[in-house]
C-alpha cells in the first residue's frame, strides 16, 4: 500500500495532490503523520521515510550533491563497467532492467550511451522523476527513457538493444545494509508497496530479449544465475557476468 503524502505546506499542495493521485494515494497537511511511513514534499523535493530504516533521514534522490563525487567515489566501479561494457565506435543502446537510484545508468549517460531505463516500483519512480526534474544538469538525462515497469513485462517491446542491464537486489546482509543505508531504504519501500524479488526468475525472462549482450551485476561471491555465461569481469565485492 503507498502511504500518504504529506505536504509541507499550502504551496505545496496542488503538486502533492497531482502525484499523490498519480501514486494512488492521499495528499495530507498533516503533520502528525511524520513518525509513520509516509512520502513528504516540501522545498527540498519529494522524500520517503520509514521509521524501521536504520537511517533516520527522510531518503531523497539528490543527483546535485553527488554530481561531483559521484564519478570519482566510483571511478573503480566505472573502470569494471568500461570493461564489461566493452569497446564500440558508437554509442549503445542500452536496456537498464532496475533502476533503483540511477547509479549504473548515470555511468552508462556519462559515456556517452543511450539509456532505457525501467524501475518496477512506483515509489522510486515517482522520487527518481522529482530528483531528475531538480537536477541541475539536465543535459545528462537528455538520453535516458525513465519508465515504471518489471521489466519482464516490457520483454515485448525491447527491440534493438546492444545491452541488457540486470542488477537485481540481493538478500542485505547486516554489514551491507548498515553500509548502504539507501539499499536499505530501496528494500523498505519494496517491502511497502508489496514487491517481492525473484532474480533468478528474472533473469530467465530478460535473457530471452534479443541484444548482443547481457550483463549482470553480482555479489562477487554470489553463485551465477546460469553456467552459460561467457565471461566475467571482477571487482573487489562485486562481478559483472557477461553472457552473449
Ligand atoms: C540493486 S537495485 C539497482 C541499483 C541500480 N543499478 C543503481 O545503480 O542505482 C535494484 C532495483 O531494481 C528494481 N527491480 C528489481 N527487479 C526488477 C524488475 N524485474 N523490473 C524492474 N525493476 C526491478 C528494484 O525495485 C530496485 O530498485
């Protein structure tokens, strides 16, 4: 169930109600309804908050304040990326299967790759669609197709894509969750709206969709979806499989 969407004041209310409509949910000016689960729109853009999550900020997708740090914070995971990705004259076409925050995608944009991106949770959608219409560099999205879908179901329409992306959430560990209090905040709202997690399932569905290749991102000591896989390319915690 989406939870309601509090407002933090009147001038906030006509654009709470046109996404807390599109959310399925209510628009509140209650603020009393802040210690519970709820969505928050105020100045600084549209927030989640769930009083279970180890973080006791509200989580907000924020491509402002990373946007210098976070390329150089993932400098190494960029280099793993290049590699699985590999070399081509022109840019991919790329078909990002879980969005959650954009990271990987924003990598994919910023080599310049042309990105479809789908995320299955309405939630993350609708607070990834806020942080993007906040960013102060537009031109980076100008090649990214943002949509709320499984991805499963878009298997249909995928055609021409060079890349399939799958980067599915894994089971967090206490150490994992405590190091990423946003993967945690991902899981929460999961949880909220009732989504459960089948990667493997996943998997044998979006390897079906034609592409060059598929890459699918690992714990490094995770088992493989499928001994078919081509190659791999290794981090330190985390692997890209490679299958073509
Ligand atoms: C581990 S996170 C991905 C993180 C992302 N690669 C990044 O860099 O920010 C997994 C995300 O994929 C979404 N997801 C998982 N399975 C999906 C599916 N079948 N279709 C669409 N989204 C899916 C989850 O809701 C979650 O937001």
């Amino acid at each position: 169930m989406i939870p309601p969407l509090v407002y933090a004041a009147g001038i906030q209310q006509s654009l709470a109600e046109g996404i807390a409509n599109k959310l399925g949910t209510i628009a509140s000016p209650n603020q009393e309804l802040n210690h519970l689960t709820h969505l928050y729109l105020s100045e600084a853009g549209l927030s989640f908050f769930h009083p279970e999550a180890r973080s006791t900020n509200q989580f907000l997708i924020d491509f402002n304040s990373g946007s210098t740090g976070w390329r150089i914070k993932r400098a190494n995971h960029e280099k793993l990326i290049k590699k699985a990705l590999g070399r081509s004259e022109k840019p991919l076409k790329i078909l990002d299967c879980t969005a959650g925050m954009l990271q990987d995608t924003l990598l994919f944009l910023s080599l310049g790759h042309q990105v479809t991106a789908l995320e299955q949770s309405k939630i993350l959608f609708y607070l990834l669609q806020d942080g993007i219409s906040r960013s102060e560099d537009q031109s980076i999205f100008n090649q990214l197709d943002l949509k709320h879908m499984n991805a499963c179901s878009y298997g249909s329409q995928a055609k021409n894509f060079d890349v399939i992306y799958f980067d599915p959430m894994y089971p967090l560990s206490k150490k994992n969750a405590l190091s990423s209090g946003k993967l945690e905040y991902i899981a929460k709202i999961l949880e909220v709206e009732s989504l459960k997690n089948n990667p493997m399932h996943d998997f044998e569905v979006l390897q079906l969709i034609p592409a060059k290749k598929m890459i699918v991102k690992r714990p490094i000591k995770a088992e493989s979806f499928s001994s078919q896989l081509n190659y791999q390319v290794m981090g330190k915690t985390t692997r890209f499989d490679i299958y073509i």
